[in-house]
C-alpha cells in the first residue's frame, strides 16, 4: 500500500468510524481506535510541515540537528528558558563566574531559548552589566515589570492555550500544532509591545551577537527553528519569538514564519545543537515532572534535558548541567511572578559562588 494510498484509507476509516457512531448516539471518542485516530492526527501533522518543504529561509532544523552548528567547538553553552524566574538566576549566576575569573564569554557557540537567548545575547553582547542594573532596578519595583509583561489577568483566548500547555503529555508535531495554532488565535500582548521590551534590556543591539543561536517554534507547523548569527534577523525580533509564550506574548514574526516560545516542543533546552562539542555548561529550569508541577514550567511538555546531556556525553561532550529548581524556601512559585526576581537574582548568584571551584577547572 503506498503511503498515499494509506493516508486516504486511514482518514477514511476514522471519519467512517465518527459518522457510523453519530448516528448510533455514541460518538465519543473512547468508541473510535485510539491508535487509529493517533496515526490520522500524525499524518495531518506532516502534511502540515510538508508546506514548507521548499522553503529555503534555512531556519528550520529537524531534531537531532544535523551536522550541528557545534561540531568541533570547544566551549559551548546553552540557556533553557524559563521567564522571569530563569533570567534573574542568570544574571546572578553570570556575574558569579565573571567577577571571578570564568570567562563565558569565551564560549565558542551560545545556544537559547527564551529566557536563556535574551541572556546569552546579553551576554555576548556586552550588555550584562547595563542588563544587571536594569533587572536589580526592576527587582526593586516589580509593578513596573508587571506593567512590561502583564501575567495576573488573562483573556479566555489566553487561558484556552495555556490550558492546552498545561495537560500535553507529549512533544508530536500534533500536539505542538495545536498549541500554537491556539496561540495564533490568542489575545496576547502584541509582538511588537514585546520586542519594545525586549529592547529595554537590549538596549541598541541590532544583530544576533556572533556565536549566538536563538531558537524558536513554527505556530502551524511545529517545526524547531534556529535563528543563527548570519541569519539576517535582527536580536530583537529573535529574542521576541524565543521568548512567546503561547498565551501570555506573541506570536512574533521571523520572516514569513509566526514563532512562538522555543520551548514548546519535543526539548526545550535543544542541546543537540551543540553536540560534537569538546565541553557544554547547560542550565536549565528543572530536570523532573515533580518540579514542573510545582510551578517551574507554564507547560507539562516532556522534559528530556536528562537524557540530552546523557546524549551529548554519549558523542564525547563533556558536560555540566545546572539545573535551577526551586526558590529555596519556597515549595510553589510562578516563574513569570515579578517579585520573585531580586530573590532569584540572590539565588543565581550564591549558586554561582558554590559552583565556582569546579566551573574554574571546567571552562579553563
């Protein structure tokens, strides 16, 4: 049976299994073939990536990256996301390793993801210190960043798709396409609200920093995308899409593309970019479903940041993950909640201090 053949059958079948239970007053979806209905929903899904097949924009990069952009690398880093929460623990933990003799600076390639590709782009940018400042500022008063990115009241739209986040148990290009066509269909803050501040912490930044990759998710199609440094894309509008929830910012165009956060996907730390690198620090929110649901994550997507590292290792990157976790003290929290960044900042920063002896030996 060739492949066309079988996706007409399977339609078929599903939609005849739909019509004869209507009409038998069952239709639900417990009568009809779960795995029937998977495989149509599968098919569906690459039809839908299909329409860009012969694009040529060079964005989009299946999963693991072939020949990956750190291949050969020494020093490689990658910044999962995380919102507020997350950025306000690297700027901590950068100034940590900076102010005492780790360069991260030196590193040969930077992958991020939200949270993690503002960071990284600050980072190499030069703009860490400004951004510190400017985070320590908003850390003192929170109801400006309230008012930046408004997380305490959300339009149905916006529930609807973060409802959706919140009870995925999969990472298929099915369940992604429907997070992000829900997102494409949410009131969110407008993408070009976002990028303004965006460009609070970035300040004059034009292009993507040299070494830095930005990733992101096609809303229709669900393909990753990687925004690379010779992409022609500006920091601003790269960051903006990394960093678009569904349901809280965004969507954000990158060329003829609506992105949205890059963590809605099958990884959201996208260590294989690196893979073929001599070392990799990878930092990341957190490493099990018991964090997630704790408050670390807006989506309960599988987390595969444990078995990424096994893999990097596994081709010969040696690695060290930090994995962030929870405020100490703290057993629930919101990762977009604006009064936790002074404490995180802290935290970032006394976590830096303890990692210093063996960060110093790692990165030399």
């Amino acid at each position: 049976m060739s492949q066309s053949t079988r996706r007409h059958f399977l339609k078929t079948s599903a939609a005849g299994v739909v019509a004869v239970a209507s009409t038998q007053g069952f239709a639900r979806t417990s009568e009809i073939s779960k795995k029937t209905i998977a495989q149509v929903r599968a098919l569906e899904a690459r039809e839908i990536q299909s329409t860009t097949a012969d694009w040529d924009d060079g964005l989009a990069h299946p999963i693991p990256y072939i020949n990956p952009p750190g291949k050969g690398k020494d020093r490689a880093i990658v910044l999962g996301g995380g919102s507020e929460y997350m950025s306000s623990f690297l700027v901590g933990y950068f100034h940590a390793m900076l102010e005492n003799g780790v360069n991260l600076r030196l590193a040969d390639i930077v992958v991020g993801t939200s949270a993690g590709a503002v960071l990284g782009s600050a980072l190499l940018g030069s703009r860490l210190d400004l951004f510190s400042a400017e985070f320590n500022l908003l850390a003192d008063y929170p109801k400006i960043m309230a008012k930046l990115v408004p997380t305490k009241k959300f339009s149905p739209s916006q529930e609807r798709v973060m409802k959706m986040g919140l009870a995925a148990e999969d990472g298929n290009p099915d369940t992604i396409q429907a997070i992000g066509h829900a997102a494409m269909a949410a009131k969110s803050i407008p993408s070009e609200k976002f990028e303004t501040n965006i460009k609070v912490f970035l300040g004059n930044m034009k292009s993507i920093p040299e070494k830095m990759y930005i990733t992101t998710i096609d809303c229709y199609t669900a393909e990753r995308l990687v925004i690379a440094p010779n992409s022609g894309i500006s920091v601003i509008t790269a960051c903006a899409a990394s960093a678009s929830a569904p349901g809280v910012t965004g969507p954000t165009w990158v060329k003829d593309r609506v992105c949205m956060d890059g963590s809605i996907g099958s990884t959201e730390t996208h260590c294989d970019i690196v893979a073929g690198s001599k070392r990799a620090l990878v930092v990341a929110l957190a490493d099990t479903i018991e964090q997630e649901k704790e408050g670390l994550r807006l989506n309960h997507l599988p987390n595969t940041i444990v078995q990424e590292v096994k893999d990097l290792e596994a081709g010969g990157t040696k690695t060290k993950l930090v994995v962030v976790g929870m405020l100490p003290g703290r057993k629930t929290m919101s990762v977009v909640d604006p009064s936790i960044m002074e404490p995180a900042i802290k935290y970032g920063y006394e976590r830096g201090m303890q990692d210093l002896p063996e960060m110093k030996k790692f990165w030399a």
